[in-house]
C-alpha cells in the first residue's frame, strides 16, 4: 500500500486496515496530502521508483503490485514504475475505509469506490484546516490594524483607535470567516465556476453587509472612504482564502488551477491595493 507522510492520509490508512498483513510504503511528499502533491508532481514517478529502490521491498515481498490512492493517478505514470521498478501499479479505491473491501474482492472496485463527492460535511471537515492556515497571519494583522486606525481623524488616538481600528479588525475577521467558513458551506450555490469568483461574490455581498452596518457613521468623506476601502479588501480577502479550496477538490485540475491563479491573484492584488489606499487614505482626509 502506497502513501503520503501527510499524517491524516498515513492514519486513515493504517485505521483502514485492522488485522491485515500489509506493507505501507510511505512517500516524502512534503507533508502534502496525496491529491495535491500528485498534482504538484511530489507525489510522482519519481518519487515512487525512487522510494521502491531505497526501502529495500524488493527484499521482503515476492509479489510485484504496489496499490496506490486512485487521486494519485495525476502525478504517476503507471507504465513508466513497472518499466523502472518492476512493480505494477494497482490504483485502489478513493476512500481508505473501502480498501479491505477492495482486497477481498480480487483488487476490483465497486463504481461507488471510484466516485469522489464534496457533500457538505466533506466540506465542514475542511473548515479548521483553513482557520488553523489563517491563525497566525491574523494575529499578526489585527493589531497592526487596530493601531493604524488610531492614526490621523478629528479625535484623539484611542478614540480614533475604538472606532475605525476596531471596524478593521471587525471587517478583517468578518472577511476570514466567510472565505474560511462561509465559502465552503456555501460552495454549490455560490455563482461562477472558479473558486476565486464565488469568493469574489460571497466577499462583495458581505462587504456591502458591512457598509449598510456601518452606514449610520457615513457622516463625512473619511467615513464613507473607510468604508469603500472595505468594500474591495473584503471580497479580496475572501476570494483568497476561497481558492485554497481549488486542492481539497477533485472539481479542479492542475491546469484549471493555475489558469484560474494566473488572472485571480493579480486581481485580487489590484483591488486590495486600492483598498489599502483608500483605507490608509481615509484616516487623514478631512
């Protein structure tokens, strides 16, 4: 049985397979799950015959069939392993629960084996990984915001501070829940097709939330700029965090993802900076 060393990927794995007689043959793929590191070539070809040489296999079974996770199939080519190893590339089914089911019958699998859903609790489990990822740049920005909102204005720092530092930090975190939890939960119903659209959509909605929130203290032109530049940071922010998504789904492809990367990221680069400057602006107009 061949792996990732991402330890879930391991450990479903080995959970799998109680009171069985099997070898696990472990990749280095960086500590990336299966389905993304076939698609960044980690888990590949290479990789695999490499590994097969140096664990010493050969010594310790007589058969020639390595069962590999089906969502590896984008990263090995099984023709080349048997050319260069000598091992026949066998793809097991999608799940690791149904690997047992898998061997007993003869290494066939069921068309259920083979089908790969993204129903919402699929997506649910995902939701801790991606606020585990933005921890720590949060921590780092919020109070980098809140400060920075003490800057300029009519009243004194920590008023200022109170007021529009606080919205900041209000806003970032409004933006991080709905690209982390909201974008998941809603994904089937979100329009467009890219990942980084149906973020970009789910972010604008919520910004405008936001300003209809904030809207009894558009009272002068710093204001209603600080509100604006919330508006692009928002849906940037969001529609960022969305495309994370692009590798826990089999929906995308490695091609479709840089695609999509190639004119996403500029975008939300471009509209972030007008955010930011409206915002940094916002704090000394009159």
């Amino acid at each position: 049985m061949v792996t990732a060393n991402y330890k879930m990927s391991f450990d479903c794995l080995r959970e799998a397979m109680p009171c069985r007689d099997v070898w696990i043959l472990v990749l280095d793929t960086k500590g990336i799950n299966v389905w993304c590191a076939a698609g960044k070539g980690t888990f590949g070809t290479k990789e695999l015959v490499g590994r097969v040489k140096s664990s010493g296999i050969t010594q310790v079974v007589t058969h020639r069939q390595l069962i590999l996770p089906q969502l590896a199939g984008p990263g090995v080519a099984a023709h080349q392993v048997k050319k260069l190893s000598g091992f026949k590339v066998i793809y097991g089914p999608i799940r690791a629960k149904d690997i047992p089911a898998f061997i007993d019958a003869s290494l066939k699998a069921t068309p259920e084996m083979r089908c790969k859903t993204f129903t919402m609790w699929e997506r649910v489990v995902l939701i801790p990984m991606e606020l585990v990822g933005a921890f720590k740049p949060t921590l780092i920005v919020l109070p980098i915001l809140f400060l920075l909102g003490g800057l300029g204005g009519h009243e004194g720092f920590w008023a200022n501070a109170f007021n529009y530092g606080l919205f900041a930090v209000l806003a970032f975190l409004t933006a991080v829940f709905a690209g982390a939890v909201l974008s998941p939960l809603l994904l089937p119903w979100l329009p467009g097709r890219a990942f980084s659209m149906k973020g970009l959509s789910l972010g604008l909605l919520v910004g405008l939330i936001l300003a209809a929130f904030r809207g009894g203290l558009l009272t002068d032109l710093s204001s209603r700029f600080e509100t604006l530049a919330w508006i692009c940071l928002v849906p940037a922010i969001t529609a960022y965090l969305s495309m994370n998504f692009t590798g826990a789904s089999t929906y995308t492809s490695l091609s479709g993802v840089k695609k999509e990367m190639r004119w996403a990221v500029p975008l939300q680069i471009g509209i972030s900076v007008i955010g930011i400057g409206l915002w940094i602006g916002s704090r000394f107009i009159a």
